[in-house]
C-alpha cells in the first residue's frame, strides 16, 4: 500500500476497514474524532456497536450478514 494511498475495504458480515497514512473521520457538524495516531480504523455497518461510528465487534452477536463483490459505477452523469 502506498503511503498516501487511503484504503477503504467493506469486510463481509463486518465493518468497512479505513486505513492508511493520512485520513480525517469527521461528524456532521465538521469536526474530527481523535483517531489516536491511528492508521486504520474499522468503522461499523451494522449499527449495533456501542462506539459509533466505530466497530466494537457487535456484528458478531448481532448475527449482521452483508456480503459484498466490487463492480463498476456507471458513469459519471455531465451536466446539461
């Protein structure tokens, strides 16, 4: 992985997986979680977690089943 290169990865039946070397998380009025120094952060899809917005493994106990394989968006729509 690239230094700079910001990874996202949508975990089957798991949480989407952040990582990289610089990445902000922030909450709707602007301002950013203390990540810590982290890289990598897990953030939850199931909505079952305790920490929103991030994974605390809940998915687990919450039986949370989502699968998914990459595709190609369509594209991008230009303006009249």
């Amino acid at each position: 992985m690239s230094e700079s290169k910001v990874i996202i990865t949508l975990k089957n039946n798991g949480p989407i997986r952040v990582e990289g070397a610089e990445f902000e998380i922030r909450d709707a009025s602007g301002q950013a979680f203390d990540l810590g120094g982290r890289t990598a952060v897990s953030l939850c899809r199931c909505a079952a977690s305790k920490k929103q917005p991030f994974c605390d493994g809940s998915h687990g106990e919450c039986k949370f089943s989502c699968e998914v394989s990459a595709y190609a968006l369509p594209p991008k729509a230009t303006p009249a």
